[in-house]
C-alpha cells in the first residue's frame, strides 16, 4: 500500500495527537483522583513511621504493615501502563524505592527478595548516578538475599543522604523525606502463590521498625481475593486500605468524548468501525488500551488507503492544500461517490465544469471542506442537545451512552427509526423541572459551542426558559387569586360552594396543563427540528471520505483474527493460499493434486471421534491413486505403496502437530480427533 | 502462683520478670530450674510448642534478655534456606557478646562449617563459662530444610562440644517433627491456651494511661463476654480491644457518664460489638482508619466482565458441576425423552456442589457457551484468549500441566454466588 501522505504532513497534526495527547494526558487525568488519594494513603503511613509514637493505640497495631490494596478491574492488558504512570507519580511525589513484582518472577519466597533487592538497589543506582561506583560493585557481587541485607542498605541510603552536602540534601529532600518508605508494588496479586506472599508478609513484618515497607496489591477482580489468598495469622500483619480505580467503562467514555467527540480532530470514524471498536471492547477485552490501539490502526489504514485523505487535516491547512492539487488527485476527488453525488445535483454547465476544470474543482473542494466543518461543529453541539435529552429519559431508548446516540446518528438519519420516534413520545411526557434543568444544560453547550449558527437557537432557547418561568409566576398568582375567591364564597351555602369549587378546579386544570402541554411540545419539535436540521448522517454530506474511515472489513480482519477459521480455509481450500489454478475445485470433493496434508484433513472430518488409521490410509491412498489411472489401480489394491504410505504418515504427523488429533490409549491403531465445528 | 525462686539469680530479676510474663510462671519456673546457672550445662535442646499466641516467642525473649543471658534468636522463616540460617545465627553471634560493632560476613554453606566456626566463635568471644541459647522460632520450617539440619540442631552440645542449648519453638507437636532416621529427644515443654481469667489478666494489664485500671478492666470483661465464645486469640482479642475501646469511651469523653456507671457504658457499646461479632477474624477494617473509612473489604465482592467473558464463566460453571451425560438434555433443542433410570437417583442423592468442581475439556466448554449465547459466536483468538485471562484472574484454572495441544482441561473455581451475580 502506499502512504497518500507526505510524512511531514503526517506527523504534526494527526500523530502528535494520539501518540502523547491520548497516551500521556487523557489516561494520567483519569487516574489522577486514585493518585492523589494513594500518594496521600503513603504520606500518612509514612508518617506514622517517622513520629513513632508511643501512643497506646499505636502500640497496640505496632506489627501492622500499611498496605494499599488497589483494585484495577478486570482488564489487565491496561494494568501495565496505568503501573507506570504510578510509579512516575510515587518517584515524584514520596519516595525513590519502589519495586514491583510480577508473580511470574517470584516462583519462591528467594527469588522474590532477590527480584526486590536488585530493584531497590538499582533503583538507587538510578537516583543518583554520578558518585556511586562503589555501590555498583556491591551490586554484582553475590549478595545475601535476606532481610537483614536490605535493612542494612536502607540505612546505609539514608545515612548517605543525611551527610551529604547542603546543595545535594536539599535537591533530594526537596522531593522525598529522609527516610522514604519502601514501596512494593504486587503487580498481579492473583497469581501470586499464597506460599510466597504469606512468607514474604511475616518476614517483612518482622523488620517493619527498622524499614518503612509499604506494600500495594494490585487487584484485577475483587478485594476478597486477599481473604482467599491469605490465612488469618497473616492477614492481620496488614493494615489494609481499598483504592479503586475508575471502572473502564467510563475509561471508554472519557477517550470517546475526547477523541472522536471534538470537531478540532479532523479524523473521524465511520460508524461501522467504530461500532466494531465499540464491540471488542465491550464484548472481549475491556482494555483501552486495545480501544486506542484499534484507533491507531484505523489511522494507519486510512491514510494508507484513501488517496483524498490528503485533505484530512486541520481546516486551514486543508484549504491550502486543496489549492495545490495535482490533476491525478483532482481526478480521485471526482471518483469519489459523494462528490458524484454532488456533481449529479448540480446543472449541466456546473457538472461540465466541476469535471473537467481542476481549479473550479478546487474552489468547489474548497468550499465543500468549510461545509463539512460547520456541519461537524454544529453536528456535535446539537449530538450533546439530543443527549441531554435522551439520558433523562426512563427505559433509554435512545441509548444511555452518549458513544450509542452517535452510532445511531451516524448510521442513517435518526429522526426515522422507531427509538426516536418513542424518545420524543417520552420527552412529551417529561415534568417541569426537568426540562428546564434540560434546557439549561443545552443553553451552556450551544454557549460554549464553536459553532456560528447557534445564536438564534440559544435565543429560542432562552425564550423557552422565560415563558417557563412566566408560566410559574402565572400558576402561583393564580393560585393566590384562587384562594382569595375561595374566602369570598365561603358565605354562599355549602352547596354552591361545593359546586363552584370543582368547576374551578376542572378547568383550572385543564387550562393549565394545556398552557404548559403546548410549550412542552413547543420544546420538543423545537428540539426535534434542531436533530433534522443538524444530526444529518455523515454518508450523506459530500466528500465525508475525506475524514471518515469507513472500512470496517479491514479492521476487523485485522483486529478479530481467526486462527481456526484460517486453519481450516488453507485446509479445506487450498487454493485460497496456495493460487495454484489446477486446485480450483468445487467444495466437498477431495483432488488428488492438493497437498497431502489437505486430503488427509479433507478425510479426518468425516471420522468420528476415534480414527482407524488403517482405513484412512486406504482412504489416503484411494484419493491419490485415483489420477493414476486404471492399470496403477490394478497393482496397488491389495498393497500400499511405502511412497504413499510415507506420505500419510508424514501428513498424520502433521495434523498432530497441528493439534488436530493425538494418540489414544483407548484403541490401537487409533487416533482421536481433537476438533469439531466451532472449537 | 508459686513466686520464682532461683538461687543464682538475684530476687528483684525475678520479681520483674514475673510482672512481665502474666500467667506463664510455672512455664518460666520449669525454663529457668532446666537452664540451672549460668555455667551448668543445661539440656542439649529444648521443644516447645503451643498453639498460636500462646506466648512461646514472648516468654523466650523476655526470659533471656531480661536474665540477661547470652543468646542468638532467629526465626526460620525469614532466614529460608539452611545457609541463610547458619550465616545468621553465626553473624548474631559475634555481635552477642562483643562491643565492637564490626562484624565481617562469614561463609557457611554446610552444617560442618558451621560446627567448625561456632567453635571458634565461641572461644573468641569469651562465653565457654556461660550457656549459650539459640532460640529458633517457627522450628516447622527446618522440615523443609536438608534433612541434616534438625537432628543436628538437636545435639549441637555434643557436636561442637560448647555449652550450648538450642530452644525450638512451634505451633506443632513434637511427633510431626521427628525424622524417620531416629534422632536425639529434645525436652518437650507445652504451653497451655490462655484460659478466660488469663486473657483478662493479660488484656487488662495493658492499659492506657489516661484511663484506670479498674475503669479498662471492666471493659475488657464486656469485651471477653461478648467476643471469647468465637475467639480466644490473644492478638486478635488485642486488635480487637483497641479498635473499640475509643467507642467505649465515648460516654465519658462527653461527660454523659462518669467511669463507673458500667451499664451505662454497656448499653452504649453493645450494639457496637454486636456488629464487629461478624467482622472478627476478617480486619475488614483496618486499625488505622476504621473510623475514617466506611466501609470493609467485603463489600466490594462484584466483579464486571466482557460480555463473552461472562458466558465462558457461566458456561465454564455449568460444565464443572453438571454431569456430561446431562448437557445433551440441557443444551440440545431436540434431546430425547429424559428416562428415568435408578443410577441417575442414586447419583443426584450428593449434591454436585458438595462434591465441587469437576474438570472439563476445552470443546466441551465452548461447546456449551455456543449453546447458550443467543447469537452465534466466532471462534476468534478474542475468544481464546479470555479463556487464558480468566485463568489468570483465578477465576478458572488449569487442571494438569500437560501440553497445551493435548486438549487442556479446566476447573472453575468461583462459587455459586458469584456465577449468580454475574448471570444477573
């Protein structure tokens, strides 16, 4: 494939916004809050350590370990980046000493303090490298793997920096106290074996006066794993607080919002793709990361194989750079279906012109891109309005997402399906106070919306809220009047008053509702013009392939792979891989040309479960004779040829390697099948 | 209580070591008639076993340091291997007795280094006229050692020829230790669990000095009433005691209630307790920020998964505690008519939850979560890999460690309330 894209156009607008706008801020921001409160968590154990106060409550818990059991969710692939960022935080922020431990490299209580001892002690190596040599030598000697080697190097740090020079002191304790905690990170707590961490815990519990230790537990599915993992006499050295982190569902709904939720991003996804995105995330992995990864791929792809993608980039730019097209690029922007579309509309001396005059093309293109833009700001805007509206009401029809509500939009023209339809019969029956707190919330974001056209609607808006505020300032003087005509008739006789009073009541009602009905509905077709108006589907707009990214095929062969499916295809139907013409079959019979272990294959789906390989050899042999004609027949039927019977066992083996079948022990001279269907 | 009486020692030691050590003077007594004076050779190696927080550790270090004999204390969790342990015990050794704070790093890989270097150390450090004690805690550890470790430690006099006892201390009985090559009898000593009026006796003595005596006694009886009929551990009973004593207080720090008007104090706590009574043993809160953090650990049991990751558990369920021979019943749209049969009573008589997870084959798993997804599912390494992260997740495991081509087998290993949570 070629890239349509100079690099350096590439690189400044498109990947400076995903590589460190996406990876750095928009994950950091998210767990900014459990930052917070762990580097708070570690402030306070820490302190507790250093005034070591002998006050009786303290003394009483004197063993305890502070530990902070964090609770990731279930998505591990994003564990290791959010790690990361953590121990960025925890360097910056409270101590340079933090190690973490993966249960793959701590198969015993050993190999566990020599992971942690070689951490720690390069980590320091790392802090300050300049005047350590002789500490480097330590290093690679053999070290003692115990307790009491660590304790020694600890105090042996924090003496260091205690009688450094002024200068030094105050650049390392401007950051960290004197004596920094310990921290020990359990990158994947579950598959720690308990064996190890309960060792681990008492050994460190022993020493804890001597070494601030601090231990976090990272926890994929819930808390109580703890209980299961450790036995009581263990889990009572530890002084457990819960940290959980932000579910990744609203992960997804934060970088959706901030990605493809913003005009200023001119690369945008097609509903299809992003339906599949949307798909692997909720119904496999979780994993954002994947989500991101999947975004990058859809970038990748669409510059790779969209010529026009040229012109996908910031407005200004674009403009520039429609101006300065080449006549074959000009010629891939008249292939395109939405500007055909476009020509067709338009009267046959335009058609002439917009096909064969490049510059009027380019004024055209031009102008075509500005549109484009304002239909994504005011598409947005008007996509929050809806949202607004659609998350308040019972049931979601709509979706409660508002990931879900652009789906819909971009997929055809919302206004016409059923969902929408019942939406509005639910917004027709909203109260009061919650369509104004509604038409508020729409009035700031047409407010705060980049959008030029919105002024006459947050007029309309605006008016909307007046005439509701009237409305109750009008209910409550009626409602005063009422009552003072109720004193008057409370003369009249009991009768009358009765009567009066349910006629007033009747058509108080009535007229009332009717008032505040008809604004309601006023409101909602306001609302619903705003949708036809503006949550046009991006299909229909011209030249939409500039920034959208519609092949969803590609994605999804790229992102849902198949092995068993390839598998059995190249199997099945060689030709597919192989391209040879004389394998050009029709499906179900087996050729003799194709490879041996095709037709072996071929053959082991018609067995059962058991496979007599005495038959499938002569199966085998059937196939590959067959083209040899009648006399070849004649001589080999009642005896193989060692030629073909090597061949089948070659192929057998395969298959076997392949995990298609293995030996059984049940039957000799049999083979068990391993595969059917779908697994 | 019999007074500790001891001809070497001069009184008032002893009259100090026995307000330290509450309810174990007859144990110190026995310990300190075996260890005779100072230069008596004592017995070559002493067992003692108790069960958890009987005061074993405590009692060892209380004894010897405030007798102020010579001793090298280790416990063999820390050190986990036999060369760790020689080379601490061996470093202790030299920083026993001498003032000099240099102590160099010593080799020790076999246990005859070991004899051989504690010989010397001994003589370089002038105590041939005194016993020697080395005190290994958590003793059921040296079973996992080289089967060499423990019978020598157990006559280490006779080996290195030194006035030296070695005190083994463990949970477990001396039976479960004893090598099958025979070996040297320790002198075995039993600590008895604390009986109610000991943990009383205990608790109250460590009182806060704010308040009197009397005053925290009287709660550590409302405490042992409500709590020793689940737990008679002296430490969780501790935690315990500290974790609510701020509540008991509570009264009298509003002045609501002098420190007397014990039934008053009681109603005010009772229903408190009450509620820690389903919590004990669990520290679902913890000490430091009980009162700061609402809620326990227990709380957060639910666990969201992927859509499909759901069905693989739930399939992963069904295939562990069904039979085989029901799934074509229960999965198959067109299964035969259910025949009654004797053996499948007899069967169903053990409910299959008792029994727990059977394993399963890997087709059979994705077998049924086919069946019971309504759409139809691709087999895509999207799928397969879950399958390898749930049992990351502990959620499934791997029975067997054979080749992974073999047809791997799993086991689910959530209960039935967790599948039910997640069905929902």
């Amino acid at each position: 494939a070629t890239v349509y894209l100079p690099l350096k156009v590439l690189s400044p607008p498109v990947f400076s916004h995903l590589s460190i706008f996406l990876h750095m801020h928009i994950l950091e921001d998210l767990n900014k809050q459990l930052f917070d409160n762990l580097v708070s968590f570690l402030r306070r154990s820490h302190s507790e350590f250093q005034e070591k106060t002998t006050e009786w409550t303290c003394r009483m818990k004197s063993k305890e370990i502070p530990t902070a059991a964090l609770v990731l969710g279930v998505n591990v692939t994003d564990h290791d980046l959010t790690f990361r960022s953590l121990s960025e935080v925890l360097q910056n922020n409270i101590t340079p000493y933090i190690a973490f431990l993966e249960a793959k490299d701590c198969p015993g209580v050993k190999k566990l303090m020599q992971k942690l001892m070689g951490q720690l002690m390069n980590c320091y190596v790392d802090v300050d490298s300049s005047e350590d040599e002789d500490y480097v030598q330590v290093s690679h000697n053999r070290i003692r793997c115990s307790m009491t080697s660590l304790i020694n190097w600890y105090e042996s740090v924090t003496k260091k920096t205690d009688s450094e020079t002024p200068s030094k002191k105050r650049t390392s304790s401007s950051r960290h106290w004197q004596s920094p905690p310990v921290v020990v990170v359990f990158k994947d707590m579950e598959s720690f074996s308990t064996k190890v961490l309960q060792d681990f815990i008492v050994i460190s519990s022993q020493h804890i006066h001597e070494l601030p230790l601090v231990l976090i537990f990272g926890i994929a599915t819930s808390p109580m794993i703890i209980h299961s993992l450790l036995p009581h006499s263990v889990s009572s050295l530890l002084c457990i607080e819960l940290f959980q982190s932000l579910s990744c569902k609203d992960h997804l709904s934060t970088i959706i919002d901030k990605l493809l939720l913003r005009a200023s991003f001119p690369f945008k996804l097609g509903e299809k793709v992003l339906q599949v995105l949307i798909n692997i995330f909720l119904y496999h992995d979780f994993s954002v990361q994947n989500f991101v990864k999947g975004f990058q791929l859809c970038i990748v792809e669409h510059f790779c194989s969209q010529p026009v993608s040229v012109l996908c980039c910031q407005l200004v730019d674009a403009k520039k750079r429609a101006d300065s097209l080449s006549h074959d690029q000009c010629e891939n922007i008249r292939k395109l279906p939405s500007f055909r579309r476009y020509v067709e509309s338009q009267v046959s001396e335009k058609q002439i012109a917009l096909l064969t005059e490049d510059t009027y093309l380019k004024e055209t293109t031009q102008k075509l891109l500005e549109d484009l833009h304002v239909y994504h700001e005011n598409y947005l805007s008007v996509l929050r309005c809806l949202h607004v509206f659609t998350s308040f009401l019972p049931k979601y029809p709509l979706g409660k997402q508002i990931r879900e509500l652009h789906c819909a939009c971009l997929e055809n023209q919302v206004w016409e399906t059923e969902e929408y339809e019942s939406s509005l019969q639910l917004a027709r029956m909203l109260n009061k106070s919650d369509l104004v707190t509604m038409l508020q919330q729409c009035v700031e974001i047409f407010v705060s919306s980049s959008g030029k056209e919105f002024d006459n609607t947050v007029e309309k808006l605006k008016e909307f809220l007046t005439q509701f505020q009237k409305l109750e300032e009008a209910f409550q003087e009626q409602d005063v009047s009422v009552s003072s005509q109720k004193e008057l008739q409370k003369k009249t006789d009991l009768y009358h008053l009765q009567k009066t009073l349910l006629e007033l009541k009747e058509s108080r009602r009535y007229k009332k509702l009717t008032k505040f009905e008809m604004l309601r509905f006023d409101v909602v077709d306001y609302i619903d013009s705003l949708v036809r108006n503006y949550l046009v589907p991006a299909n229909h707009k011209t030249l939409h392939e500039i920034a959208y990214f519609n092949t969803a095929s590609v994605l999804r062969e790229h992102l849902n792979a198949a092995p068993r499916i390839a598998l059995h295809t190249a199997l099945n139907n060689p030709y597919r891989y192989l391209k040879n013409q004389e394998l050009k079959s029709d499906e179900g019979s087996i050729s003799n040309k194709a490879p041996d272990i095709c037709i072996v294959y071929k053959l082991h789906l018609e067995c059962g479960r058991l496979i007599n390989l005495v038959d499938w050899l002569e199966a085998f042999s059937t196939v590959v004779m067959a083209a040899e004609g009648p006399n070849a027949d004649a001589a080999s039927s009642d005896q193989v040829d060692d030629i073909i019977h090597a061949r089948f066992i070659r192929a057998v083996s395969e298959l076997e390697l392949l995990g298609f079948i293995k030996p059984s022990k049940q039957k000799t001279d049999h083979v068990a099948r391993l595969t059917w269907g779908g697994c | 209580m019999p007074n500790l009486e001891h001809p070497a020692y001069p009184a008032a030691t002893l009259l100090h070591l026995e307000s330290l050590v509450p309810c174990r003077e007859s144990q110190v007594s026995m310990l300190l008639s075996i260890f005779g004076e100072r230069q008596q050779f004592s017995f070559p190696s002493i067992f003692i076993y108790g069960h958890t927080s009987s005061g074993k550790t405590y009692v060892m270090q209380t004894l010897l340091n405030t007798l102020q004999l010579p001793h090298v204390f280790v416990n063999c969790v820390e050190y986990f291997t036999s060369r760790l342990l020689l080379e601490e015990i061996l470093m202790q050794l030299q920083s026993c007795c001498s003032e000099t704070e240099q102590t160099s790093h010593v080799h020790c890989d076999t246990f005859n280094d070991f004899v051989r270097l504690f010989k010397q150390a001994v003589v370089s450090e002038e105590l041939e006229d005194q016993t020697l004690y080395i005190v290994l805690d958590r003793a059921e550890q040296l079973r996992e050692m080289e089967a060499n470790i423990l019978p020598a430690f157990l006559r280490l006099q006779e080996l290195t020829d030194r006035n030296v006892t070695v005190v083994l201390l463990s949970e477990i009985v001396w039976e479960l230790f004893r090598p099958n090559t025979g070996c040297f009898e320790p002198f075995t000593l039993y600590f008895p669990d604390y009986s109610i009026g000991h943990l009383q006796k205990i608790l109250s003595q460590n009182h806060p000095p704010e308040y009197s005596v009397d005053f925290y006694a009287a709660y550590i009886n409302i405490l042992l009433g409500v709590f020793y009929m689940v737990c008679r551990d002296l430490k969780e009973l501790q935690h315990l005691a500290a974790l609510n004593f701020s509540k008991y207080c509570e009264p009298v720090v509003r002045g609501e209630a002098n420190e007397r008007d014990t039934r008053k104090l009681w109603k005010n706590i009772e229903p408190h307790l009450k509620k820690a009574m389903h919590t004990v043993y669990l520290r679902e809160i913890s000490s430091l920020w009980m009162f700061r953090v609402g809620f326990g650990l227990s709380a957060h049991t639910h666990v969201e998964l992927p859509y499909y990751s759901k069905f693989l558990l739930i399939a992963a369920y069904l295939a562990s505690y069904n039979p085989v021979r029901t799934d074509k019943r229960f999965f198959l749209k067109h299964h035969g008519k259910i025949r009654k049969t004797n053996f499948m009573k007899k069967h169903e008589k053990t409910s299959n939850h008792l029994l727990g997870p059977k394993p399963f084959p890997l087709d059979r798993l994705l077998a049924i979560l086919y069946s019971i997804v309504d759409n139809r599912v691709a087999p895509t390494a999207n799928i397969f890999s879950q399958i390898t992260s749930l049992v990351t997740l502990q959620l499934l495991s791997m029975v067997g460690h054979n080749d992974q081509l073999d047809g791997p087998r799993y086991k689910c290993t959530v209960s039935l309330d967790f599948i039910r949570a997640v069905a929902r």
